[in-house]
C-alpha cells in the first residue's frame, strides 16, 4: 500500500484517526501529511468565566466593656502587714534616735523616748493608711509595698545624727486610675500629716509639761516635713500627682506645709 502523501510503498501503513487515510511512517501524524481535520486535535481553549463579585453590606457589630466594680473593702494582705511591720520598726527607730538625746541632756525620762516613737510611728501609718483607704473609697486596688531604696534610706537615717529621711515603702495602687482619682488619692496622706501637725502644734502652746512639749512639738515638726517632702511636684512624689489634677490644691496644700514646718523648726 502507497502513502497517500508521498506514494511511497509501505508493507505497514499508519492509518490517521482523523482523516483516516494511511500514510508511511514519516508522515503518519497529522501535522506531518498536511491533514485536514488536524483541526480535530487541537482543544478549544476556553475563556475563563468571569469573577464573580457578590455585593453586600459590611458587617458591623458593637463591643461593650464594663468593667467588674470592684468591692469597696478595706482589709490587709499577709504580704502587706509583713511590709508594714518592717516599715514601722524602721521608722520607730528613727523616733529612737531622735528620742535620745533629750533623754541624755534633761535626764532619764523614758516617756520622752517612747513618746517620739509613737508620734513617728503613727505620723508615718496614719500617711500610708490614709493613701490606702482613699483608694479603696475609690475602688482601687491598694497595699503597702516597702521599697529597697526607701528603705534603705530610712535605716541609714536611723544613725545620721540630724538630717532624717523617712520613706520606708509607698502604697501601690491598681485599677481604673484617671488624672482625678490619682490626685485625690495621693493628697490623703499629706493632708492627714497637715491636720496632725496643726492640732499638735496648737497642742504645743498650751503644754505645760516639758516632755509634754517635746514630744509635741518634734511631732508637728515631723508631720509637717512629711506633708513638705511628699508635696514636693518632683519623680513619684505625692505633689507632682497632685500638681497634675488640681494646681489650687496643690498650691493651698503646699504653702500651709512649708508654713507649719517653718513654725515648728523655730521651736525646736
């Protein structure tokens, strides 16, 4: 049999599938023999349908927060009342060693030493427990915590014979705080040192009994400087949160402070 595009003689001829005649073996694919419905063997190549876009509203939804009030307790923690007790004994040494030295120049009257450690004493929980209950009023979170500086510094001025510094720790406070809720927190224990040392030193002026009148008048000298030292509008100090919330009562504040510790260093 020939090929029917070369006429070649072939003992074994290819037939094409398409147009189904039989060709040699060169020429026995489609695009060798020229063959008409080579068309056949090609597949159509589709367009890709379009994409399809579906229209709709944007989803919106609204996220409400409200936050759990908190419960208006005033307690202590364990891990407080330890803070507190180191803080105490390291501020009760310092009324010690103020203490002292009267008890040498005017004779053994232990009632003067026992005095100055109570008034410093007190002067120093009245302070922090004032900060502490404010910001439980005000539903925060709030306990002593000592400082290692501060304390530090506190025990250090336990054998410096005159200048004192007293920072043994700070109340530390958590929750919801605004410029506000900071400021009057941080005024309650200033002000609570101000009281103390104006009923003490109007105490002072009707006292008749000599160790009386130290132990006042060392009292009102010492609340007065604590209310100065934590009003001064500087790093963590009381005054500088004060300072931002209200200027006025800062202002106020701070003039009867530095007025009450300039009167009582006069009597000292």
């Amino acid at each position: 049999m020939k090929c029917q595009y070369c006429d070649k003689d072939v003992i074994l001829p290819f037939k094409c599938p398409f147009c189904n005649q039989y060709f040699c073996p060169e020429h026995r694919l489609p695009e060798n023999h020229e063959c008409p419905e080579y068309w056949r063997a090609k597949i159509p190549r589709q367009e890709p349908p379009p994409p399809v876009i579906i229209e709709g509203k944007p989803y919106e939804h609204t996220v409400t927060y409200t936050p759990k009030p908190m419960t208006r307790t005033f307690g202590f923690s364990p891990k407080e009342v330890r803070h507190l007790a180191i803080g105490t004994l390291l501020v009760a040494g310092v009324g010690l060693s103020v203490g002292l030295p009267y008890v040498s120049q005017i004779g053994s009257q232990p009632q003067i030493l026992a005095g100055l450690t109570i008034t410093f004493t007190l002067a120093f929980l009245l302070h922090e427990l004032s900060h502490k209950m404010q910001a439980q009023r005000l539903g925060l979170w709030a306990e002593f915590r000592l400082t290692m500086f501060g304390a530090l510094i506190t025990l250090i001025s336990i054998f410096l014979p005159v200048f004192k510094i007293i920072s043994p720790g700070a109340v530390m406070i958590a929750g919801s705080v605004s410029k506000e809720i900071a400021g009057k927190t941080a005024i309650a224990g200033p002000l609570t040192n101000i009281v103390l040392s104006s009923i003490l030193l109007f105490s002072f002026f009707y006292s008749s009994s000599l160790p009386l009148s130290v132990i006042l008048i060392w009292g009102a000298a010492f609340n007065a400087w604590i209310a100065l030292f934590n009003l001064l509008p500087f790093g963590m100090m009381d005054g500088l949160k004060v300072f931002w919330w209200n200027k006025i009562v800062w202002g106020i504040t701070f003039i009867i402070s530095c007025a009450l510790a300039v009167m009582t260093y006069i009597y000292l």
